[in-house]
C-alpha cells in the first residue's frame, strides 16, 4: 500500500455549487483533490483529478475509489453530491425519491464502507457530508429531508465505530444556499426559505466550515450535524 499522504482529499459533486467550492478551498490550502462528479468539472488545478462518473453506478464508484486507493491514501473525505425533487402528498414521485436515496446515502455508505477502514487504519482521516436544514421535515420535501435526515445518523453511527482510531465523521447543514440547484427546473413553483440573515447562504460559508473540520484543531469534533443557517434556528 502507497503511504499516507496527509493532503490527499476525495469530493463528490466538485462540478458545481457547494462541492465546487469545496474542492477550490481545499486546493487553496495545499490539498490534493479527487474530485468525483457526473457532470465535467471546471477546475482546472494539477493538483487537482477528475473523476467523471455516475456515483449511483455502485460498480463505477468502486472501480473509481479502486484506483484512487492505488495511488493514494485519502485523509478526508467529503460527500457533498445531490439532488432536490420536490412533491407533496399525492404526487410524491417514487424515482426521484429513489434517486435522492441513492446519491445522498447508499453512496455515502458505499464511501465509507470503502474508505474509512483505511483511515481507521492508518490512525487519521476526516468524513464530512453535506446534510441540509431541512432534515427534520419540511412541507413539500419529504422525501429529501428523509435522505437528509438519514445522514445524521449514519454520521454518528460511524463516529462512534472511528473515534478511537483517529477518524472524525461530521455533517455540515446549510441552509438554503445559492447554488444552481436552486434554479433548478425539477423544483418549478417552489421558491428557497431565506433565513433570518436576509439572503441565500453563500457556498463559500460552507467550504470554510468543512476546511476547518478536516484540521487538526477539530480532532474532538466528531458525530455532530452543525448548521449553517443564517440565524434559521434561533427562537424568536
């Protein structure tokens, strides 16, 4: 096995919106970066490889971590890969919400399930998923909050199996955030909350939030979902 580098990170979802400005923050602070995506990435870094793949595809997905753990050993890892279908009841639609599961949790465990024994391994490493607001339920989006909400648990399950071997898993929230998902024509007729703040969460806010997390100063941070909500969750 290739040693550990110590800058070596695997994102999903680096085409575009949070994902993108992840990857970019990561880069910025001298990260190599695996990014994975359907869509073909505009980065363009050498310290940055792509990886165009269809991650509910579990055959590619393996294939592509395969290669990936042949030429390095990933110290973080973050899933930040997703869609929003909208429905309400009585025309909740069965593929989307398929769709939702898979990209958001079935591969967040086909992640874990493959990456984080090599870090509990190699004694270090960082997983951060990208969660939402809305996890706890809300009109109108049953079916992604419940991917969402699925996440949060996941998150603490695999903290409690990593946190004696060095290993953090966290989930970031934000709120509704201004990336093309929200121009999105799948969620027609539906317009984002915007939080207390005033304005859309900025995908930069979130990148920082994820940056801190993978640094030595948040080895005790582990099995939490933090929000960023632009003041959401205070009660007035």
């Amino acid at each position: 096995m290739p040693d550990l580098p110590s800058t070596c990170a695997i994102v999903t979802g680096t085409s575009s919106g949070i994902g993108q400005a992840i990857a970019l923050k990561l880069l910025n602070e001298g990260w190599h970066v695996h990014g994975l995506d359907i869509a073909p990435t505009k980065i363009t870094n050498p310290a940055f490889t792509s990886w165009q793949l269809d991650l509910t595809q579990i055959n590619e997905l393996a294939n592509t971590l395969d290669q990936i753990l042949l030429q390095q050993l990933p110290q973080v890892m973050v899933h930040a890969a997703g869609v929003l279908r909208v429905g309400s009841l009585g025309s909740l639609d069965l593929h989307a919400g398929q769709l939702m599961w898979q990209l958001h949790v079935d591969v967040a465990t086909q992640l874990a399930n493959r990456v984080l024994p090599v870090m509990q391994q190699a004694g270090q490493g960082r997983m951060v998923l990208v969660g939402s607001r809305v996890s706890s339920g809300i009109a109108g989006r049953s079916q992604y909050a419940a991917t969402k909400a699925a996440l949060l648990s996941l998150a603490r399950s695999w903290a409690a199996e990593c946190i004696a071997h060095g290993v953090t898993v966290n989930v970031v929230s934000p709120a509704a955030t201004d990336t093309p998902m929200l121009k999105d024509p799948a969620r027609a007729n539906t317009t984002p909350r915007l939080p207390p703040i005033g304005r859309l969460i900025h995908p930069d806010e979130v990148a920082a939030l994820v940056a801190y997390l993978t640094r030595l100063e948040a080895a005790a941070i582990t099995g939490q979902d933090i929000a960023i909500c632009g003041g959401s969750s205070v009660q007035l």
